[in-house]
C-alpha cells in the first residue's frame, strides 16, 4: 500500500483577488492563475456552434468578443450591484476560478478573498452569499489590507492600489482600514483606457483605437514624467497602416493620476500618530496593475518631498499581492477562528 501525499488529508485553501479587470488565485497546492473577470454569452446558435458551449471566461471570451455578450460583474463595485444578469454571471465566475483551483480535487475549501478597499458593504454581503455556496468557509476582507499581510507590514505603511475601476489609497495601522483611513479615486486604468482612445483619436487624423488597443498601449508603454524613449506604434487608419508617435498622449493620460496620489497621500499622512509618520513615509507601496506604469513611484516620491525623506516602491507581481496577502492569512488562521472575524460562512453540514 503506497502512501499518499501529506497534503491529501489537509484543506485546500485559496487567496482569491477579485479585480475589475482580472482575477487572481492562488492555492496551498502551489495553484497560481491570473485571470481576466470577464463572462461571455453566445449571442445566437451560429456562436454557440463556433464555441461549443453556453459560456466562456476570461482569454477565451476575450477572444470571441464579437460573437458574445460579454458581462464584467466586477466593473461596477461587485457582483450583483446592477441586477440579476450581473449577479448570474459574477457567481458563474467566481464557481468557475474556484473549480479551476481546485484541479480536479474534492473535498472542502477555505478561501479568504481580497475586494476593492472601495466596495459596498451590500457588495461584500453578496459576495458572501455566493461564496457560501462553493466554499466550507469564506473570508471577505479589503485588497490593501491582505497586500500589507504578504508585505508583512501590518502598521505605519501607506498603500496606493491603482486598479482598473479606481485608485485606492489607504493608511495601514495595524488592523483593517476603517472608510476614514482610505480615498478612493473613480479614476483608475478603465479611465486613463478611455482618455488614451480620445486623445488619439483627437490627434491623429482618421486613426480610431479600440478601448482594447489603448488598454494594451498603455499596459506596454504607459510613463509618468520624462519619456523613457518615443513611444511610435504601426496602426491603421480607414484600414490602412501607419507609423504614429503617441508619446505625447500617453505621457499626458498616464502622468494625470499623480497630482491626485500626492493629494490624498499628503491628506491620509496626518492621521498617523506624529511619532509614526517619517516611518509611514518611508513605508509607501503601489500596487494593482496600473503601477506597472513606468517611473510612476519615482514621480509620485518626488510630489511628496517637501514632508521630508519618502521612499515608494512597487509591489513585485502586483496583480497578485492580495491574493498572496489572502492564502497566507488563510494559511495561518485555523479554521475554528473564523468566525471570530465575523465574515466567515459556514455550509450545512453533509445530512443536516
């Protein structure tokens, strides 16, 4: 009789970040996926011929857009906010990561799950309600919070988390942030995608970028401040290719967040303790996928300087610090503690 591996007898735990534009998952078992929040629905029987099936996620919906009604429930502050469709479609994602996790294996999960530090407390209670029904037990709790977890900085830090639906900046003291602790600032990456296509398409005769291309535009080249290099791109216009410069417009979009990081930065700094602040200064991180965006920690320093010594840094893989942030928690609170934080579902026992 062969042994079985150690881990077959443990509980899978998951760290889920539920992002507008991506989700990501990791799991005790060494599982890591990224994955784009999105849901397509065949438009007609042409389009479910061509996919073979009546729903796709992520890449692959993406990929067949134009054949699909495409649904992000996580766009507009989680889930089931605006109706039932949304509702559906969120619950079918968040089913599907979770069965990806799980990599063909039974038996119970444990998943802590890191939301936008912005998201409603109606939000949050629906995302419980649907977790409750793939999950043994399941912890909500706010992005920033679980990214200073894995940075092991759990007070007298500063977190920027720059996402697609918003930019969040939040004082870290030593326990969840309270609404009095955070800004929130509506305009994150879907914004700089939506100002991108309209300079442009402003600047450049007869040339008209999708929201997609602007996206992808800015993911590769985005830069804050002096232009690392000229930022000329082959695109077509009236079908046609051409060489266009989009330095100018894509340093203009980009460097637009920084004045408002600065301010609501400066403005969260004195609610530190004043023995406090030179650490918190000194402790300023950005994460989510806009702080991909080139020099941005160096301009957002360079705003804050006349509050003395301040270093900012970029979070390494930062489409994954909180669900990093959330597997460790998991990893580390027994189970049985759970309900202490007062978030955690339980389902009904088998036969109950």
């Amino acid at each position: 009789m062969t042994n079985q591996p150690d881990h077959d007898n443990s509980p899978l735990l998951l760290g889920i970040k539920l992002g507008t534009a991506r989700t990501a998952v990791v799991s005790s078992r060494g599982y890591r996926q990224l994955t784009p929040s999105v849901v397509g629905y065949p438009r007609d029987i042409i389009a479910i011929r061509l996919l073979g099936k009546t729903q796709v996620f992520g890449d692959q919906a993406l990929a067949h857009k134009s054949a699909l009604v495409l649904y992000h429930p996580l766009r507009d502050g989680l889930a089931a906010d605006s109706g039932k469709s949304n509702y559906n479609a969120g619950s079918e994602l968040l089913q599907q990561i979770i069965s990806e996790a799980r990599q063909g294996e039974s038996g119970d999960i444990s998943a802590v799950i890191a939301v936008p530090a912005r998201t409603s407390p109606a939000a949050r209670q629906t995302l419980q309600q649907m977790a409750a029904q793939f999950c043994r037990n399941a912890l909500i709790l706010p992005e920033p919070y679980l990214v200073a977890y894995h940075l092991n900085r759990l007070a007298n830090c500063l977190l920027v988390d720059i996402g697609a639906g918003g930019v969040t900046v939040c004082a870290i003291k030593g326990s969840a942030p309270l609404p009095q602790d955070q800004a929130v600032l509506p305009r994150g990456g879907d914004y700089l995608d939506q100002q991108l296509q309209a300079l442009v398409n402003q600047h450049h005769q007869g040339l008209h970028i999708s929201l997609t291309q602007a996206r992808q535009i800015k993911e590769q080249y985005g830069y804050v401040g002096a232009a690392p290099e000229q930022v000329q791109l082959t695109l077509r216009a009236k079908g046609k290719p051409g060489l266009y410069d989009l330095t100018d417009e894509l340093g203009a979009v980009c460097g637009s967040i920084v004045p408002e990081v600065v301010e609501q930065l400066a403005s969260l700094l004195p609610s530190f303790d004043p023995e406090d602040q030179e650490t918190a200064l000194q402790h300023i991180y950005l994460t989510g996928g806009g702080s991909r965006i080139r020099r941005l920690a160096g301009m957002i320093a360079e705003g804050m300087h006349e509050y003395g010594p301040v270093r900012v840094s970029c979070v390494d893989e930062p489409e994954y610090g909180g669900a990093e942030g959330a597997l460790q928690l998991a990893a580390e609170l027994p189970p049985a503690d759970w309900q202490e934080f007062g978030l955690a579902n339980r389902l009904p026992e088998a036969g109950s």
